[in-house]
C-alpha cells in the first residue's frame, strides 16, 4: 500500500516539474469548412426527417429487384427494392431499410426520391457523386453514397437475372446485361475514389468536393476508353466470322463419303455451316444416311434445340446396335432422359469407348486404362457434343467429372488459333479448393501434348500467380470466391467462355454461394451462346431455380433408381451403424483401427471423419501416439498443408486420413476401403457424401457409423437412408424413434413450401 502512494506521489511531482516548452495545437476551422459542415448536417436532416418508403416487396414477384449489400468497414448494411413496370421499363415503386448512419438513411433516402419514375436505363446511371453533392458528404461518408449507387445497381442486375429477355443497357451504353466485365470494372474505379478520399480525411472539406468532381471525370474517361474497346472487339469477331464461315463449309463439306444420296447430303452440310441460323428439314432417308457417319466438328446445338441430332453424329457400330439392345443398357444402369427439346428418338448413350467421335490419340490412350464408359458418361457425351445445356444427376463416384471434361477438351481442341487466343474458353465451378485442384488434375491428362493450358484458382494462395497463368488459359477452374475477386480485380476475363460447368452445384447453394455464381454466370455470354452444364449429386428446388434460370432447354440425365432426385446412398457401401457412449468412442475408435489396419490390411486406405476442426486435430494426434501413420485435412491447416496431407493419402504413404466435412464431397481418392463416422454430421446430407468416399468407380466399400444420443435428432433420417440402401437398421437406432424433422427454408422458416417453379401451370377451362 506503502509502495503504490510513494509512486503515486513521485509520478505527480515528476508532471508539475516539467517546463511547459511544447505549443498547444487547437484546430482551427475555416469559414468555409464549417459552412460545408453545417450545410451537411441540414441536408442529412432534412432527408433524414422526410417520410420515407420503408419496408419490403415479395422477393418472388418476377417484377420486383432487390439489392443487398453493405460496407464491412463501418457495418452499414443497405437494402434495396425496386418493382419495374415491364411495359415501358420505368421504376414505379422503391423500398428500402438501412441499418447504419444518419448518413446512409439520407443516402438511401435521396436515392428512392431520384430514382421513382426512372427507367432501369436512367437508375443504372446514378452516379454517388451525385448523392454526394445532394448531401455535401465529408469524405469519411462517401461510402454512404457508394453504398446507395452500388444497392440500385445490385437491384436492378437481380431484376434482369429473374427477368433475362428483358432488354437492357449497361453502364458503358451497349446492349448487354448488367454486372458484365465492364461493369464491374466501372465499380471497381469508384471504390479505388472511396479508398483514396478515405487517406485524405485530413485535408480541408473544399479539396473534398474536388475530388468527387475527379472521380466522376475519371469515370467519363474510362467509359469512352471502354465503348471504343468494345467497338474494336465487335469488328474483330465479324471479321474473324466472315474468315472463318467458308473454311468451316468446305470441312463439312469434305466430311461426307460419296454414297448415292451423298449430293444432297453435301448441299445439307455446306449450308447448315455457312448458315448455322437456319434449321433445315430433311427427309428421313437423308438423316439415317447421315447418322452413319461420324462428324469431328461438334457444333453449338442451343440456337436450333429441335434440330441438335445434326450437330453430332454417331458411329456406325453404335448405330448397328438394335433398339432392343439399347434399351436394356438403359434399364440394366437406371438411366434416365428427358430432352425438352425434342419428342423424337433420344440420343443413344455411348456403349463403349470405341465409339466416340474422332479423338486425338493422347486422349484415346487416356481411356485405355477403362473397361468401358460409365453411365453418366455414356448417356452425358452424346447431347455434349450437340452442343447442348445438360444437367446430370447421379451418385457420387459415378465419374462426373470426366463426363464434362472430355466434351472440353475436344470442344477447345476444334477453335481455331485466333479464337483460342482471345481468352479462356472454357470454366469449371467446384465448391471447395480440394474438388477443384481435382477436376484440375483430370482436365491436365486430357491437355497433354495438346497445347490447351489449364489453371486451377483458389482461395488461400497468393494472387500473383493466378493472375499471370489467367493471362494465356484456355480452361479455368475455379472456386466461387476467388474467383470472383480476380473479376472484380479484372484479371478474369469471361466475355469469351463458350463452356460453363458448375460442378456439385447443389453444394455450392448449401454453402451460400448462390449470389457468386450468378455473378459469374452474367459476366458469360448468355444462355444462348454458351454452353452451360450442371452436375449434382440432388436435385433440390434450389438447384431447380438456377437451371431454370441461366440453362436453355437443358436436357436431364438421371442416373440410379431414384427418379425423384433425392439423395440417396450409393447400394454398393455396406453400412454398418453402431449405437455407442459418447465416452467410449475413442477406445472403439482404437478397436476398428486394430482391426483393419493389421496384417495385410496394414496399408489401406481409412478416412476418420470428425465434427469440428478443433476435434480432428485432437483426433489425429490420439491416433498418431498410438503408432498408426495418420494425416489431417480441415479448414485450420494452410492450403500447403492440405495439398502435402492429400498427397501422402492418395500415394498410402499415409494410409488413415482426419477430415472434416471439407474432405466429405468430390474428392475421389482411390481404393479407399473403410469411411468411419467418428461424429456424426450435421446433417444426413453430408453423411452420405461422407460415406461416398469409399465405393467409388464400381468398387465395394465398408462406411462405419459411431451414433450417440447426442445425435438423437437425425435418427430419422439415418435409417431412411439405410432402408433406402437395402441395409441393416439396428434396434439401438429404431428406440431414437423415426421422426424426420421437416428441412427449414432459410428465408421463410418451416412455413415454406417446396414448389417446382420450373413445371409449367395447368389451365382450366370452363364451359
């Protein structure tokens, strides 16, 4: 007590005793200065204090746009919602709840007064410099302002997404849709103005205003600087068109024997190619002629969906197959199709390897490895190289992956070297880093001795790379994020991609990625110029809304028993469920590991999947002390640190891998013999693609399932599952009882009903 007043004491004296030699700094302000204060606090208040139309529309109307965006600096979060009269394309309606600043309100405020009776045209012009000087925002707000611009903008880009025949303009003046390449770029110039006004914040209030005028100059200049690139762009394309039209004739033109009906064949060929617009009937004898002949120029099929059958043309030996021969392959591997498009014949599936269309040798030798196609592959290739929009359904290890990457490859390999220069070609969208640098690994064996340069992107690495390698790519692929940061950065380039893939699509919506993959999907061409493809393990509503929207008359491939879609588990995994307590599943963790990792069994393959990633880490280190050679992969360990445990799994240098769920989907890792479910997951979603890591490309798998009464609440669905997959329901599980809790909407609770928006209403009529 002593020694804290003694201290206290000396401190004191020790102030009082020092000379006063350093001036006293007090802010002076201007007379300028406090009049831009004064007059922007009255301008805040006075829209501040207006009624203001608060409140929300139905985000389902099909009229209605709804922006939301926010500004993680200062957490100010602003939505904003339109309704467009589609007769003339004028707003007639805005709402909008802000949660932030005075500020902001006023932000939001100012801009549903100026936009109400603008068309979409009009309101995609809105400047924040304009918000700015309504407002006289000192630089420390402009965000507000840039929040206001970038919410109308966001708004009016969802309303074009549910509305895609809507015709629109951009922000640089051309026909286009909204939140291409150009406009982001456009947003990305004003968030460089934000970043330098908020290092200035120091200087006076009039150099502020100054530099908002810079920056709208700034952003004049870069909107003629892109018209003009865009008109040289547009000449080049004609040009290379006109160039191009006649070589493409005289090949078909070629492509075709001389037969007795081979002139009009010919005639058919040669104008179907300079004239790829037209959709010619042709009599019936004509079409068996051609199908008897193999084309090795896969044509783009959506422009002319009743016609695709000509864009693709099958080997004979697969046309020598009886129809009676054909449909039982079909029925042996549960294959189904439905063609929109057509009521005719369907394609036939690809039987065997032999009869794919003409393809390079390196990629032949690929295949040699392989007894024979797998049935999404088989059923897949044909309409692929139609040129059609496909969306596959089928289980996991059912070689998805190749199914898309074939068709890529000879799709890219038939451009000419001018087309393949103007940028890449080609993009893949995989949930996680794990499945994309997988589909990676694939699409390079296929690119070898080719020329077609692949580059994988995702997040956790650093950016230099990815960007020098997105300068000469023909094929990107990708993860959602980081990809969308190399867009918005304008170091990704999509304006060119004729081949779009959105691979486990329906993880991809799990995850919360559904606004990132429409971004990326409307910086594409659109739906028909591009090829799109979709290949999931479900088909939830979710993943029926986006193919609905960005895929033109897609055709469905179904693969397995289940029509429906539901997820289902793959019938060659024996699943074993055992009831444990929670306090021994360790030791019997031990038990199992005994037991399949002794003897001859010593090297194979075992994946321990736990909850949490605090969990695995304790997990792999009880398993590494008791002698077992273990790695780990979760979302904790570095992207290094995940490629370096992958690789030493896949190789058996370690033969028992730790994961988390990050592990649970896509990744297809060879002859892996057991899955053991330490913990049971969240949902039984993710316990089938966890147990789908065994029992791939044909083979037999063992999944080992530890359930506490921790996990009571999924107990339901586990032995739906199990019934589903003909197994074993222990009596321990059925006493958790076999209530299936209802799947909640995220927006709208337990009251949301699960609609196929895509199936076309009945009329009635009434006499």
């Amino acid at each position: 007590m002593f020694r804290r007043i003694s201290s206290t004491i000396i401190r004191a004296s020790s102030l009082h005793a020092r000379p006063h030699t350093s001036p006293i700094f007090t802010q002076i302000k201007t007379p300028s200065a406090v009049s831009s204060q004064r007059k922007y606090h009255e301008k805040v208040l006075d829209h501040y204090s207006r009624p203001r139309n608060v409140g929300s529309m139905s985000k389902t109307d099909l009229d209605v746009g709804t922006g939301l965006v926010g500004a993680p600096a200062c957490g100010d979060v602003m939505k904003l919602q339109i309704r467009v009269d589609p007769k003339n394309n004028t707003i007639s309606d805005v709402k909008f709840k802000t949660f932030g600043c005075g500020s902001a309100i006023a932000s939001s405020s100012y801009l549903t007064e100026l936009v109400r009776g603008m068309t979409l045209d009009e309101a995609s012009r809105v400047q924040n410099s304009q918000i700015a000087a309504e407002l006289c925002l000192p630089p420390v707000k402009l965000h507000c302002s840039m929040l206001a611009e970038d919410a109308i903008k966001s708004a009016i880009s969802n309303y074009y997404t549910k509305n895609p025949k809507t015709p629109s303009t951009d922000l640089t003046g051309n026909d286009s849709r909204l939140a291409k390449s150009e406009v982001m770029s456009k947003l990305k110039g004003t968030h460089k103005s934000s970043k330098n006004s908020r290092k200035d914040k120091g200087q006076k209030v009039e150099e502020d205003t100054n530099d908002v005028a810079k920056a709208s100059k700034r952003e004049r200049k870069e909107k003629r600087r892109l018209q003009k690139l865009q008109k040289k762009s547009k000449e080049k394309e004609i040009q290379d068109e006109s160039d191009t039209a006649p070589t493409l004739a005289r090949d078909k033109f070629n492509s075709v024997n001389e037969e007795p009906t081979s002139e009009k064949i010919s005639k058919n060929c040669e104008l179907k190619s300079a004239n790829s617009a037209r959709n010619l009937n042709k009599p019936d004898g004509e079409k068996e002629v051609e199908i008897q002949k193999t084309s090795t120029v896969p044509l783009l099929g959506n422009e002319n969906p009743e016609n695709v059958e000509s864009s693709y043309l099958q080997d004979p030996k697969l046309t020598a197959y009886s129809q009676d021969t054909i449909d039982a392959y079909l029925a042996e591997n549960f294959i189904s199709i439905t063609d929109p498009a057509t009521t005719k014949s369907i394609l036939r599936p690809i039987i065997k390897f032999s009869h794919l269309p003409n393809t390079d040798s390196t990629i032949s030798a690929h295949f040699e490895k392989f007894k024979s196609p797998t049935p999404i592959q088989a059923a897949a290739w044909p309409f692929l190289f139609s040129g059609r929009d496909v969306i596959g359904v089928a289980e996991t290890g059912s070689g998805k992956t190749m199914a898309f990457a074939l068709p890529c490859v000879k799709r890219i390999l038939t451009m000419s070297a001018k087309k393949r220069n103007k940028g890449a070609k080609a993009t893949i969208v995989s949930p996680t880093r794990e499945l994309a640098m997988q589909s990676y690994e694939q699409i390079s064996e296929l690119c070898k001795a080719s020329g077609i340069k692949a580059v994988c992107i995702y997040g956790g690495v650093p950016k230099d790379d990815q960007r020098k390698a997105l300068k000469t790519a023909d094929i990107v692929v990708a993860t959602p994020g980081r990809l969308n940061d190399l867009i918005n950065e304008g170091y990704a380039d999509l304006s060119k991609v004729m081949y779009l893939v959105l691979d486990e699509a329906d993880r991809m919506l799990d995850k919360g990625f559904e606004e990132e993959i429409k971004k990326i999907i409307n910086t594409t061409p659109a739906a028909g110029k591009r090829q799109t493809l979709m290949f999931t393990a479900t088909w939830p509503e979710s993943v029926r809304s986006l193919a609905s929207t960005f895929m033109k008359a897609p055709v469905k491939i179904l693969i397995g028993d289940n029509q429906t879609g539901d997820l289902r588990a793959n019938n060659r995994i024996v699943q074993k469920v055992e009831v444990v307590d929670p306090r021994s599943k360790e030791f019997r963790l031990l038990q199992i590991l005994k037991e399949y990792q002794s003897g001859s069994q010593k090297d194979d393959r075992i994946i321990v999947f736990a909850l949490y990633k605090k969990e695995a880490t304790r997990v792999e280190g009880f398993i590494r002390s008791k002698g077992f050679r273990v790695a780990g992969i979760h979302g904790d360990l570095s992207q290094e640190q995940r490629i370096r445990s992958l690789d030493a799994f896949k190789t058996g240098k370690t033969p028992i891998l730790v994961a988390t769920d990050v592990a649970a989907r896509g990744l297809d890792i060879p002859s892996v013999k057991l899955v053991l479910n330490l913990t049971f997951p969240l949902t039984v979603e993710d316990y089938v693609h966890r147990i789908g890591r065994t029992g791939r490309a044909g083979k037999e798998g063992l999944a080992i399932t530890l359930f506490t009464e921790h996990d009571k609440a999924q107990s339901g669905a586990l032995i739906n599952v199990l019934k589903a997959a003909k197994q074993e329901v222990p009596e321990e599980l059925l006493k958790f009882g076999t209530t299936v809790k209802r799947k909640e909407h995220e927006a709208y609770g337990a009251f949301a009903k699960n609609v196929d928006m895509t199936v076309k209403p009945k009329k009635i009529k009434f006499d």
